[in-house]
C-alpha cells in the first residue's frame, strides 16, 4: 500500500493510525525558524467517528487507507444485513451490518443511491444523499385550507424517520427532506 | 497539476499588495535615514546554507553542475562586510524546501541587516524601532530565554539531561518519546508551549539561547553560564526575527559546518558543502558586528491583520 508523506497531508486524505482508518480534517505546519519543523494534524478516526489530535515530526509518513467512497443503491435487508449494489453495471453486492449503517437506516429507501465507504473491500460507513423523497405513513389528520400559517407537527415516514411537517401534511403524501437537518423542505412533486 | 477555476487570480487583495509596497517604501526610508546601504546579492548561490534543518533548494543546468536557491543572504552579506562594506541591509527574496503552512511559504521576503559596532542590545533597539514605526505597537520586553524554560515548561535547557526534557516535550505536543532528539525537545517546548504563551503577552524578545541553538551566533558566557548571543522577537506569538552578535571567528565557523554536517547525516540528509568563500571571508576578518534577518510578509500580516500568509502574498506557493 501507498503511503504519504507528512508534506502530502490535505483535507480529505485517508490514512491509516494506530490500526484505523482516518480522514484527515486539518494539517498545521509548525516550525520554528533554525528548528526541527512538525506538523498538527486533526483527524476524524473512521471507525469511531472520534476527532484526534497528533503531532508529526515533518516528513514522517503514513500509510494509505484502503479507503474508498463509492455510490451504491440500496437493495434489500435481511434483517441483519443490510444489501447494496454498485451502480457502475456490475451487479456486484456488499452487505452492511448495523454499525455501518447506523442513523443512515433511517433514511433507507430501495432504488435510491447511497454513498458506501468501503474499508478493505467491506462497508465501514453509509451515508444518505443530502435530500430524499419519502412517503407519509402516519402523521395527525390534516387541517383543510390551512397552507399559509405557522405551526407543525410529527409525521412518520415509510422509512420509519419522524420529522416535523406543516399541518397540511396528509398520510400518503410524498415529502422531499434534508436528511442533514432531519426536516422537511417541501411536498415532492410525484 | 490541477488547475482550479479561479487559480490565476491573486490570494492577497489589492489592498493587501498597496500596503505591501508602502512597507517597502517604509523599510527603504528607515534605513536610509540612518546611512545604512542596500545591497543585493545573489539569489542563485554556488553553496547552500549547512543548518540541519533549513533545506536548499537545489538547481540543476548551472555553474559546474547544481547550485542553489539561498535560504537566506546571510553569507553574501558577510562577504560583503568582512570586504568592508560598512554597514548594510537587503530586502531579498528567499527560498526554504518543504515549508509551506499559515506562516510558512517556500519562497518569501527576508529584509536581513548587519551593523557593525553594534552588539546585540543596541541591534535589539533598533529591530524595536522599526517594527514599533511600521506597527504602531508598544515596545518589545525582554524575556531570558533559560527564564521562559523554566516558568512556562518546567524544564531548564542548561541544567537538565536530555530525558527530562524529552518527557515535556513529549507531554506538551503528544509525540511519543522515542522520535524526540534532546535538539527536538527543545523546539517543541517552545513551538507548544512557549510561543502560545508569548501570544498573550505585547510584543516580546526572547534571548541568549541554549549553547547548542546558536547556529551562526557566538557563544558567550552569561552570568556564568554559557549562551548564545541570538534573539528572537515574537509580536502576538508569531516569530518575527532572528538575530546575532556574529559569529566572527573562522576556524569556529568552520567547525560548526563540520557539526552541522554531522548532524544532517544523523537525520538522514544530504551534506552541504561547506562555504569556503566564506569561511575566507572570515579568515580574512569580519568586523565585531549585529545581524538580524526578519519576515517582511509576517510583518505585513501583522500590520493588516492577516491570519494566514497567503493572504498577503500576491500568488501563494499554491498559486504560484
């Protein structure tokens, strides 16, 4: 495998640190004039989502993460795994299990695309794209006419997701929302 | 090489580069006032400099074969002096390998002067007098640097062996232990610890150095102990200058390449050729003089209040 040198590091470089996989978030060179040059690097370890700090002597380096993001649709759960498929033609499927896929299975809608991180060829992390359209399964009956004023309340979508809707909102509705902020944004258009 | 879209514009706005030129105006003013000359001298050097971790940058397709960009004028100007040239100072454009950061860019401007006669406090006030002019700030103090060990690491540098020292080092940066040489103890301590506490103090010299730091500085003996003559200044923790009391003795020069070299050896890199012109140079005699080099674009960061290098330079290396 690859590795990378200290004057190499950028935002967004994947490598591998006491035995996990990192992105590296922020890379400060620090040197004192006649001195021995180091370099803070803040990292996001990928498996635990933990931010850490180190410091490196300057031109130390790191080996690469076999590390890749890749886009997949959602296929199927098993109810232990949860199934995707490659969107490049070749059928190929991985299986997620519940730690990858953690919040983002509540956002799981089949056919939809996702964005697979892939760790030596197995899935370490899913995550939604910015805005999916879901289906209403239970929300308050709705109140007529009332499309202009304030006020809200909870809707369960099919994915199992709550979010807050206007009080127009009727079951059976197809919403568009930011699954970044957990709201909606507007009736889908379907 | 990729080419983003808007990659030809300049990083510093106009404004930024008026200030520029005005400091240069200012520089040019300050020194003329007071008789000392401009010069300027080579950019493209036969030698490159041998301190351990200042890295040449090395050209191909010249001389009798490679030459190299000068970190800094420091042996041109010597030569200069030791031909005697009286006093002289030079805004020139300078060149470091691998460094590159906030503060840091691989080529950049060092107004460098000498002043023969002076020793390192009168060199002191002067360096106070033109960043004061240009800044508007208050006078620098001036901090022991073996005093700022002491209260703001717990260590002493003169008194403490080599794992001490390598412990709070490794405590303050979190490096493990075995990568810290005694030589990295010391500028991580005051990358990590003591420079963020000068941050929050006006503008600061730090001076008389550990012996083992004092790269072309001479060693001296100060209330019985020995230190070398070299100072520093930091305005809101970002250092600013680097000074002597100049090194004149040829036969110490000389030796301190030797040492140099040995050093680099250990750290894996390349030997440089020691400068024999120099060291000529200094046979022949340098006058009893004061140098200081200092980062006209930290100056200009500074004085407009930028937080990042590139914000002042008109194509940062990323640009470039």
């Amino acid at each position: 495998m690859a590795s990378y040198s200290t004057n190499e590091f950028r935002g967004g470089l994947k490598v591998m640190l006491d035995g996990d996989p990192c992105v590296i978030l922020e890379n400060e060179f620090v040197k004192p004039g006649k001195g021995q040059a180091f370099n803070r690097v803040k990292l996001r370890n990928l498996n635990t989502n933990r931010v850490w700090e180190r410091t490196f002597k300057s031109g130390e380096s790191l080996e690469a993460a076999d590390v890749m993001d890749l886009d997949m649709e959602y296929v199927y759960s098993d109810g232990e795994f949860w199934h995707f498929m490659k969107t490049d033609g070749s059928f190929e499927q991985f299986a997620a299990d519940e730690k990858a896929v953690g919040d983002c299975v509540k956002w799981l809608k089949e056919q939809e695309v996702y964005s697979v991180t892939l760790y030596n060829g197995a899935p370490l992390n899913v995550s939604p794209p910015n805005f999916v359209e879901l289906e209403v399964v239970d929300t308050d009956p709705g109140l007529k006419g009332d499309t202009a004023q304030g006020g809200s309340k909870p809707a369960t979508l099919s994915t199992g997701a709550v979010v807050n809707v206007p009080l127009f909102i009727e079951v059976g509705e197809l919403l568009r929302v930011d699954t970044r902020k957990n709201e909606y944004v507007a009736r889908a258009k379907g | 090489m990729t080419v983003q879209g808007d990659d030809w514009r300049p990083a510093a706005s106009l404004e930024r580069l008026r200030a520029r030129a005005a400091l240069l105006a200012s520089v040019r003013a300050f020194f003329s006032a007071r008789g000392v000359l401009e010069v300027e001298t080579p950019v493209l050097g036969r030698f490159g400099v041998s301190e351990p971790h200042l890295h040449s940058v090395s050209v191909t397709s010249v001389f009798d074969g490679e030459g190299f960009l000068q970190t800094s004028p420091e042996y041109h100007m010597k030569r200069l002096l030791a031909a005697g040239s009286g006093p002289i100072y030079q805004i020139a454009r300078v060149f470091r390998g691998d460094e590159q950061g906030g503060r840091h860019n691989p080529e950049f401007s060092l107004l460098e002067w000498y002043r023969p006669g002076f020793g390192m406090e009168q060199l002191m006030e002067e360096v106070a007098d033109l960043v004061v002019g240009v800044l508007g700030c208050e006078r620098p103090s001036v901090r022991d640097c073996r005093e700022l060990y002491r209260t703001l690491a717990d260590v002493d540098p003169w008194e403490d062996g080599d794992a001490e020292l390598v412990e709070a080092a490794s405590e303050f940066s979190g490096v493990v232990q075995e990568q810290i040489s005694r030589g990295d103890a010391l500028d991580l301590l005051m990358s990590f610890c003591i420079e963020p506490a000068l941050a929050e103090q006006g503008p600061v010299f730090v001076v008389n150095y550990p012996p083992e730091q004092a790269a072309l500085a001479r060693r001296d003996l100060h209330q019985g102990y020995t230190v070398a003559r070299r100072f520093e200044l930091y305005v809101q923790g970002l250092e600013l200058c680097n000074g002597y009391q100049e090194l004149a003795d040829a036969k110490e020069q000389r030796e301190r390449f030797a040492e140099d070299n040995r050093l680099r050896q250990s750290l894996e890199r390349r030997p440089m050729e020691a400068d024999s012109r120099l060291i000529a140079a200094l046979s022949h005699g340098l006058p009893e003089c004061s140098g200081v080099a200092l980062g006209l674009d930290r100056l200009l960061m500074l004085l407009v209040g930028a937080s990042s290098i590139s914000e002042v330079l008109a194509f940062p290396a990323d640009r470039a």
